[in-house]
C-alpha cells in the first residue's frame, strides 16, 4: 500500500499555525505493533516528537493486554512525547483524554461527526472508529515518557461494532479526507492540538472539551446490580456514575467513580 512522507509533510505543515511537537516522520509497511517500534526508538536515541505509521501491525496491542487487530488499510501511529511539565503517573489518562479529544476535533472539523467512547474509543455512527493506547515510563511517581498509539479504520475490514472511514465517506455527499495521508495529517495534528491544551490550558479545560463530545453521557449502567446513570469522568479517567440507591424513606443518589477496564460499556446502550 503506498504511503508519500512527503504529501504528509506537505499537509502537516498547510494544517499547524505552530509547532508544538517536532515530529521526526518514519513509515513502515508493516510492524509488529507502532508502539514498540517506537519503544525500540527511543532505546537507540530517538527524541520528543518520533512518530512510527504503519498500514498493518502483525502484533498490536490494545488496551488491558488486548490483542488489536490490525489489517491491511488501517492506519497505525505512534507518537513519543517527552514532559517537561510534571505528570503524575495516576494522571497517565490525561494523555488519553488529550488524544481523543484532539483527533476528534480535528475530524468533526472536516465535517466527520466523530464522539469520543470511555475511556479510548472513537466512535462514528455510534460504531468503533479507532482506538488509542498509551504507554509510559515513570521515574519516582512522575511520567517521564510516553507512546501514544492510534488505531484509526481507513479501509481496513472491521467488525459489526466498527466503521471505516472510507465506507462512511463513500455515504457522503462529500470527501474531506481523500487519501491515508491526510488522515495521517490530521491525527497528528489532533495529538499535538490535545497536548497542547493539556499542558497550556489545564485538565480542566481539556476534561470540559472531552466530555462535551463523550457519548457516554446519560447512558445507563449496572454496578453489582445496581443501575446508575454515566454523569462525567474524573481527571484520572474514572467514570462518574450516580448510583440509585433505595431505602426506606428516601431515594438517594450517590455519585461512585469506576475505574477503566473494571466495567465494558459496549456497543450497545442497554449492554454493559
């Protein structure tokens, strides 16, 4: 499958009013995963701003030690960023969120209604578009590095769940991402737009961007057989859940938080 580094420079550089990552650009047909590609980088002295794509991963990894499938016509990025601010190493869904938030704007400007699914999903057509991992390295409580993958469906199979980019446009009346490497542009430069807001502006700003386009709000859940409606998500990426809770006198509602990874939400509103 083609790929031109320099049709994507070419974009990268009509899309940034500034750099704020310097991205160091280098594509592989096939990896076994971008992120430890990536990793492998760093090791031999790669800096801030590496960014590994691929069209195919044999090995890749998602979320909790999930394999991610990764075929043919995906799009496979990873980016390594280095912090001069100080980052918690509990915080480390900070980045995620910065992610998400940064790609999906990017695409809903391009006129792509694109959400954002807790905690690292996005979706499209209430479907699984792409998907985000990140990985760090911590030294005394604090992040020091991260990779931050991306999986985004451009003409790749996907499942029921999913969507690729190119079968939604083709529904269109219009075609604002004509080809892998403005897509590539565009997630690229929705990583440095997220980081950015996180590290300039605050979590609180970015958490407030996030949830204005996380799907998840009002959604209905059951914790240990209780039933409680999605409400918001912490800065360290719990979900916000008031809990119905019936007692003798009074209807109560406490507000409990779940970490990522202990509940799945789905597919599905009334699934979880």
């Amino acid at each position: 499958m083609g790929f031109n580094l320099q049709n994507l420079e070419a974009a990268l550089q009509a899309g940034r009013k500034h750099t704020y990552l310097p991205f160091s650009l280098h594509f592989f047909e096939s990896v076994s995963s971008t992120n430890q590609t990536l990793w492998n980088l760093l090791n031999q002295g790669a800096i801030s701003g590496t960014v590994v794509i691929a069209t195919q991963q044999s090995a890749g990894r998602g979320q909790w030690g999930r394999q991610w499938i990764s075929p043919v016509g995906g799009l496979y990025v990873s980016v390594a960023i280095s912090f001069d601010h100080k980052i918690e190493a509990n915080d480390s869904y900070q980045l995620t969120f910065a992610t998400a938030w940064g790609i999906a704007s990017q695409l809903r400007q391009c006129g792509i209604d694109v959400g954002i699914k807790w905690p690292n999903d996005l979706v499209l057509n209430d479907r699984k578009l792409g998907g985000i991992l990140t990985e760090t390295k911590v030294n005394k409580g604090q992040i020091t590095q991260a990779v931050i993958g991306v999986g985004i469906n451009w003409i790749n199979p996907v499942p029921e769940t999913g969507i690729n980019l190119e079968s939604w446009q083709a529904s269109q009346d219009f075609r604002s991402i004509s080809c892998l490497e403005i897509l590539t542009s565009k997630v690229l430069l929705g990583i440095e737009s997220g980081m950015e807001c996180l590290f300039q502006e605050g979590v609180n700003i970015l958490l407030s961007g996030y949830l204005d386009l996380l799907t998840n709000i009002g959604d209905r859940v059951y914790v240990n057989n209780l039933s409680g409606t999605v409400v918001g998500v912490t800065p360290q990426g719990n979900l916000r859940v008031d809990l119905e809770t019936h007692h003798t006198k009074e209807l109560i509602t406490p507000e409990i938080y779940i970490e990522p990874g202990t509940i799945s939400l789905g597919y599905h509103k009334s699934s979880v």
